[in-house]
C-alpha cells in the first residue's frame, strides 16, 4: 500500500507540475517544462513505474480469470484458452514496456523466468481449484522465480535512479499468491 501511496503521490505531482506549466506563461516556457519533464530519468520512471503497476495488476486478474475459467468450464475448454491467450497478450506487452530497461539478453533472460512463472501461478491456481493435484511445489518454484525477476529488474532499472521497479513485482506477486489461494477458499 505504501509504495501505491507513493506512486499516487508522484504522479499527482507530476499532474500539478504539468498544470502548472500550462497556466499563465508564455507558450514556448510551456514546451520548455514539458520537455524537461519527458527527457527527466525521474518522468520516465515514473511512467515507467505506473505502466508496469498497470501491466502487472492485469496479470494477476488475468491468472485469477484463467484459473476461475478453467474451474467452471474446464481446463481444456475455448473459454480457459482463451483466458490464456489474453494473458499472453498482456505478458508481451508487459515485456515491451519494460524492454528499453534490458540489453538482449537480460530481456530473453526476463521473458523466459516471467513466462516460467505465469505458468507457476497456473499451476499453483489450479492446484488451489483442485486440490488433488497437489503434485509439484509451486510455491518453492514461484519464490524462486519472484527472486529471479526481482533482481533482473532491479539491476535493469538502476539508469532509470528507480528501486521500487523490483518491489512492484514482489507485492504484486504477493496479492497474485493471496488471490488463488482465496479461489481455493471459494470452492
């Protein structure tokens, strides 16, 4: 709560700096403020920030909808497939948003440990839907996978001067954990 306080807090002011700007002076003074604020490492943080708290929160409604889908109508139904196809979508973009941040390699590194984990929390949800299939260590395996990413973003996004890239990820990862395990709750 404390760093989506935060981020509420730096993009209000973002707001109020931009409102400001577009008051009472000259026109070109106002392209001077706009541009100093989309060339600043601190804005693009910020919007940095913001477009993956977006991405990640639709991840984890994504996950819980699959995994809610698959319980009602089956894991091997179109409504499941399609569930997983829109997580898909959401996971690219969440790599494209973040991939300025990496060099090739840590993007590739990124994308396999993120698509890894996707899949963790799958299973995870469906272990929680289904409680006989209480096979594989999923948890072990997403804390594993959580410390992984945390750390390719956290070594990413220090030329942005942006440390709580890596925390977004961990307390997202956590309300994802509390969400499934409260789908198994429900049943």
């Amino acid at each position: 709560m404390h760093v989506r306080r935060r981020l509420l807090a730096t993009l209000l002011g973002l707001v109020a700096l931009v409102a400001a700007g577009c008051g009472e002076e000259p026109r070109d003074e106002q392209a001077a403020v706009s541009q100093r604020l989309e060339a600043s490492p601190d804005a693009k943080a910020v919007e940095l920030r913001a477009e993956l708290a977006s991405l990640l929160e639709e991840e984890v409604f994504l996950i819980t909808h699959a995994v809610r889908s698959g319980a009602r109508a089956g894991f091997d139904s179109e409504l499941y497939d399609a569930a997983e196809k829109e997580l898909e979508r959401t996971t690219e973009k969440l790599v494209d948003t973040l991939s300025p941040l990496f060099d090739a390699r840590r993007k590739d590194g990124f994308r396999r440990r993120l698509d890894r984990l996707v899949d963790l929390a799958l299973g995870y949800g469906r272990e929680q839907v289904e409680p006989g299939r209480a096979d594989v260590a999923f948890r072990r395996e997403i804390d594993e996978s959580r410390a992984a990413l945390a750390s390719i973003l956290a070594d990413s996004s220090r030329a942005l001067s942006e440390k709580d890239l890596a925390n977004h990820l961990e307390l997202t990862l956590d309300e994802l954990l509390l969400a499934l395990d409260r789908l198994g709750r429900d049943r």
